[in-house]
C-alpha cells in the first residue's frame, strides 16, 4: 500500500531524473567556483605545466622531450586552451575543469553500471564534494587524468561484459584509452588489475579470450600500437621514462618515510590543514567508510568488482608509498571501497525488515543525514582550508590576475617593460607572447633596463634593485607579502 501511493507521488517517480539534474547544476556550480575563485590562483607545479605545453609541437610527437611525452594527452589539451586563450589562470586550468566535469559525468554513470541508482548518486555526490576531487578538477597539471582515465576505462569495461550491441566499439575505446594511460605514470598497474582479473576470474575470461570478435580486437590492437608510438620511441631515446611511467624512484632508502607521509594524508585528524594539500584526504566520516568498504571487499571476494579493486589495490599501495605525490591514481579505488560501504549499509537495512515498507523508506532517512553531513563538511573543508590556512593559500600566487588586469588599463599603443625574477621570466614571455591588449610588452630579468620604456612594472623580488619612486604599487589580497608588483612611469 505504501509503495502503491510512493509510486503516485511526481516527486518519488522523478526522483532520480530530479537527482540527476541536480548533481549536474551542482557539479557544474562547484567547479566553477573552485576552478575561478578557490583558491582562483596558480601554484609553481601549474606555472610549469603550463610552461610546458606551450613550448609543445604537435608537429614533433615523435621527438619530444622527456617531460612532454610523460603526461602528453594533458599536455596536448593544455597547448590547444593556451593557443585559443593566451596565458591566463583560466586557460591553464581549463582543461582540467572540463575533464573534472566529464569524469564527474563518468563516476556517476559506472557507479549506475556497478550499484542500484540511489548507490550511485549518493556515492557520486560524495566523490564531486570531495577535496581531492575538487583540488584535482581546479589544477591546471595532469593530476586529474588519473581520475579520468580510470573512470573512463572501467567503464568500457563494464560495457564490454555487458554484451550489449555496441560492446565491440567499448572494446576498441577500451584499447585507445589504454593506449593513452600509458603515457601516465602507474597508470600501467590498472591495466595490469583489469588483465589480471580478465585472465582469473571465469565468466571475464570467457567473455574477454572467447566471444570477443578477433577483428575486433585487431583493430584495438593496431590503434593501440598507433597511439603509443611516440612513447615507444621516446623510451627508446630516452630509458629513464620507464622508470618514471613505472613509479620506480631513484632510491628506495625512503620507502618507511614515504609510507608514514601516505599515512597521515589519509589519518592526520588532529591537523587537518597543512601544506600544498588539504590534509587529511578525506574527513574521518568518510575513512570510516572506507575501513567498511575494505571489509566488504574481503567478503565479496568472488565479484568481478572485488577482483579489479583487489588486483588493483595491491598493486598500488606499495608503489604510491614510494611515491607520495602520486596520492590523485588512489581515487577510484578508494572511491568504489566508499560504494562497497554504502551499498552494504542500504542493503543491510532493507534486509533487516524485508517486508515492512515504512520501516524501509524512514529508516533511511538517518542514512540520509549521514550523507548530507559527509557532503558538507567536505565542502566546509575545502573551502574553509583554502581561505584560512596560511599554508595551503600561500602556495597559490595570483600576480597573473594581477598583471593582466593591471595591462589592460595602460594605453595599448604606449611600450611597457616588465621586469621579473629569473626564475620567472619565461613565464611571462609567454604571457607576453600570447596577449594582444598591449602591442609592445617586452620581459626581461635586468633591472638596469627600468628607464628604458614610458612604463616598467617591476616584480617585488627585484624592488630593491630600483631607485626610483614607484606611481604605482599592485597588491594581492594577501596578509603577507601583498606587494606584488611596483609601476614606474617614465617622463
């Protein structure tokens, strides 16, 4: 009876296609925001991306340097908004905010291939809320293809064990997108899971060795072996890419230290801010979702889900230790244990009073809490973290805005000489290159050059060079070090 007047109700027949909605108003929203005012700012790992993929020639793919090929799918991306877009913080991030809302899109629609729909939004919500989603999706460096590519190959798997009519095209998408997680560090060591798990477990090795078309899987291979070929020859030029694709350090004195560090991003409650990150990963509500996903995982073991997160888990736990920085490849593993977790406690739940229906619909709503405070506090920690901890917000610099909004009030046809620091000063060459608003921008790290143009803007690190009375100062919002640049006109 209850169900019958549930089901007449418009608002619990729509449910899900109102959740869907809003999960997209709220990504779309939360991306936005995070990608052009928290923190709004470029860090020194962006700066040099950016540096770069604008020195990147897609005429050379097959003479690149080291640090172009290593991450080239984002590179490629990065060059082409840098090329429309000129320098600027909304065009180095730009291609991470778009990949952040596809993977986001991507998340939600394996979850539903994976979990029953209520699963998989409230599982989605979690992971877009989540600041290392959030920091990942604003970046403007490669991070987020991690999230992206292991979204996006799952997911073709998935379609391929479906055996739906378009299973052949998600076989070959699977092989490009392989393809080019390669040129991804440990991104190798998912594929290794998904092989492992195709070779192991019986109704995935049926379908992958034994009714997948041999055409089919010609096809993937050729366009495999197409796609990495710049790679293959850049190794072949260059061997110590392997090392760094494989995650393999220089030294592996650091292994103990390294794990201690992993550790506490994860666990690190009692200092829940510090650094170029936001510390803890994930908030103690969500790890004790994960420790419940981990025991799920050990008693599910027989699903072709546990295998690929096992397989995939093992694989990378020693190699993240190694290489902390690498935290982002962690994401969808540690995302599907939070789905183990919540699929267990709804299923759980229903189990508990299979046949009394207003037991089922309002019991959940203390479930519903839970999922509603994970989210805002998830959202109250990231942006909490960006604007009050003085560590965290220091490592952004945000003297691009500030130049460039600065350029715009001078007269376009008068010459201005910028004047900034060694280590930045192909930086914004760059920028200069690719503005328009000012037709003569010269850049130069000499400081004796001040009087050589009606305007010089000068870079703080290099005041002290200048005798002169600054017209202008530029400043940031900043508590410290708010000076920026110094403007000096010339009669």
């Amino acid at each position: 009876m209850v169900r019958q007047r549930l089901s007449k109700l418009t608002l619990y027949r729509y449910r899900y296609l109102f959740a869907y909605v809003g999960f997209a108003l709220a990504l779309a929203i939360m991306l936005f925001v995070a990608g052009f005012y928290l923190p709004g700012g470029l860090t020194r790992a962006e700066i040099n991306s950016a540096l770069i993929s604008d020195d990147l020639n897609p005429a050379r793919l097959f003479s690149l340097q080291p640090d172009q090929l290593i991450y080239l799918p984002y590179r490629l991306l990065q060059a082409g908004s840098i090329a429309l877009f000129g320098i600027s913080t909304i065009s180095i991030k730009l291609p991470s905010i778009i990949l952040g809302f596809v993977s986001a899109l991507g998340i939600l629609y394996l979850l539903n291939l994976w979990y029953h729909r209520s699963v998989a939004i409230i599982v989605a919500t979690i992971a877009i809320t989540t600041n290392q989603f959030l920091l990942s999706s604003q970046a403007g460096q490669a991070g987020i293809l991690y999230i992206f590519l292991t979204t996006m190959i799952l997911i073709a798997a998935s379609m391929v064990t479906r055996r739906t009519a378009y299973a052949q095209i998600w076989l070959i998408v699977g092989f490009i997108l392989a393809a080019i997680s390669l040129y991804v560090p440990l991104s190798l060591y998912m594929l290794v899971a998904l092989v492992l798990t195709a070779a192991i477990h019986p109704h995935a090795r049926d379908l992958l060795f034994r009714q997948a078309s041999k055409a089919t899987i010609f096809v993937g291979s050729v366009l495999f072996l197409i796609i990495i070929s710049p790679l293959v020859l850049g190794i072949v030029n260059d061997q110590g890419i392997i090392k760094t694709l494989l995650g393999i350090p220089e030294t592996l004195s650091n292994f103990g230290s390294n794990a201690s560090s992993l550790a506490l991003n994860y666990v690190n409650f009692a200092h829940p801010a510090s650094g170029s990150i936001i510390t803890p990963v994930y908030g103690l509500g969500l790890a004790l979702l994960i420790l419940l996903g981990v025991y799920r995982l050990v008693s599910a073991k027989y699903t072709t889900k546990s295998y690929i997160v096992s397989f995939w888990l093992v694989l990378l736990i020693p190699l993240v230790c190694l290489n902390p920085s690498f935290i982002s490849i962690t994401f969808i593993p540690v995302l599907l244990l939070i789905a183990f977790a919540v699929d267990y406690l709804i299923s759980s739940w229903y189990d508990l009073f299979p046949h009394n229906p207003y037991a089922r619909v309002f019991g959940l709503l203390p479930l519903g809490v839970l999922m509603i405070g994970l989210v805002v506090s998830s959202i109250d920690r990231y942006s909490y973290g960006l604007h009050y901890d003085r560590a965290v917000y220091a490592s952004y610099t945000y003297d691009t805005s500030i130049l460039q909004e600065s350029l715009r009030a001078f007269d376009t046809d008068k010459p201005i000489q910028l004047i900034v620091s060694s280590k930045n000063v192909n930086f914004y060459r760059s920028l200069a290159a690719h503005q328009s608003y000012i037709k003569q921008l010269s850049v130069s790290s000499d400081a004796s050059l001040v009087n050589h143009a009606p305007v010089t803007i000068v870079e703080r690190e290099l005041k002290n060079n200048v005798q002169k009375i600054p017209s202008n100062i530029l400043v940031a919002r900043t508590a410290q070090n708010a000076d920026r640049f110094y403007v000096y006109k010339n009669k």
